[in-house]
C-alpha cells in the first residue's frame, strides 16, 4: 500500500515538474505557482528517492516563497551534504536554527557535518545541544562518542558509548573493536 502511493506520488511529481519549467520558474515578477508547503513536499519526494539537485530546486522555490520555512533550509542542507557540499549544509542547518532552536535534527545533522569536516569539537558542541533537546536519543551519544573518539578522548568516547547502549543504540562492532584496541580497555 505505502508502495503505491509513493508510486502516485512520484508520477504526479514527475507531471508537475515539467509543468513548473514550462510556466517559467525563473521570472521574479510572477506569483509563484505553488505554496511553500507544496514545493517542501515535492522537494522531499525528491530527497527521498535520492534526486539530491531535484530537490534542492524545490527547497529553493519553498524558501523563496517562505524565507523563515526552517525544514526546507533543514532539508535542503541533507541534500547539499549528500552532494558532497559540506559548507553549504552547514550553513543551511545553522539558518535552520536560527529560525528554531530547539530543532534537534538540525544539531546533529550540522554536527554531522562538523565531523565530516574534521571539526570535532564543533561536532561534539552540536550533539551536546542536541542531548539537551533529546537526552534518550541513543544516536547522538553515539555520534558524540564518535567524535570524542576522533580527537582521542577516550575516557569521553566510552562514556557516550555506554549511554547509547543504555538508550537502546546497537552499537556497530567495528566502532566497539576500535575504540577498545585505541583505548586498551574493554568497557
């Protein structure tokens, strides 16, 4: 059932998408065709079956229309990174922010990104803010202790490590193997 509508969905996007580069997207002076609600929606089809530049295009017209929709900066900045466009992830997830602060998603999706970059204490300092939104999220302990295990912190990794085993997070092997072979501990 949920296949057939994503299937709807998709082919009523796929209608819609030549329409919109029919009615020319590109002039400012027009109305646009749809509500900012609309192009979020189309845009997170597109995200979600991975259409990355798709989806930007979408999130662009719904923050053109609505310049304070902090999800479609959040979604937009997923489909940057995915993209490989770190810099400007970071900086869509920071304006998701500072249009709703206690938006976790955006702390651990920008501290994600901080930890691609190799900014690790800019990492840990998101998923700290993130805790405090959601301190059972077994991910961000996770995350976090990935992170403190990166800048060789181990004492903190293992402390993070054993608050996402309490929080129900599976921990990956590999990751446990690692830290215990770094750290010469085993819990």
């Amino acid at each position: 059932m949920k296949n057939r509508k994503v299937e709807l969905a998709l082919v009523v996007v796929l209608m819609i998408i030549p329409m919109l580069f029919s009615c020319g997207l590109s002039r400012k002076a027009e109305k646009p065709t749809y509500d900012a609600e609309a192009y979020f929606g189309m845009g997170t089809i597109q995200l979600e079956n991975g259409a990355n530049e798709q989806a930007i295009l979408f999130y662009n017209k719904a923050i053109e229309v609505s310049p304070n929709y902090a999800e479609a900066y959040l979604n937009r900045g997923i489909a940057y990174r995915r993209q490989g466009l770190i810099d400007l992830a970071i900086n869509d997830y920071t304006k998701s922010l500072e249009l709703n602060p206690k938006d976790g998603r955006a702390y651990v999706n920008r501290g994600n990104a901080h930890l691609e970059r190799n900014r690790y204490d800019n990492a840990i300092s998101d998923y700290t803010k993130a805790l405090e939104i959601d301190p059972r999220d077994g991910r961000i302990y996770y995350n976090r202790s990935y992170a403190y295990f990166s800048k060789k912190d181990f004492d903190k990794a293992w402390e993070d490590l054993i608050q996402a085993r309490a929080s129900g997070y599976t921990i990956p092997s590999d990751f446990l193997s690692d830290l215990q072979k770094a750290s010469g501990r085993q819990q």
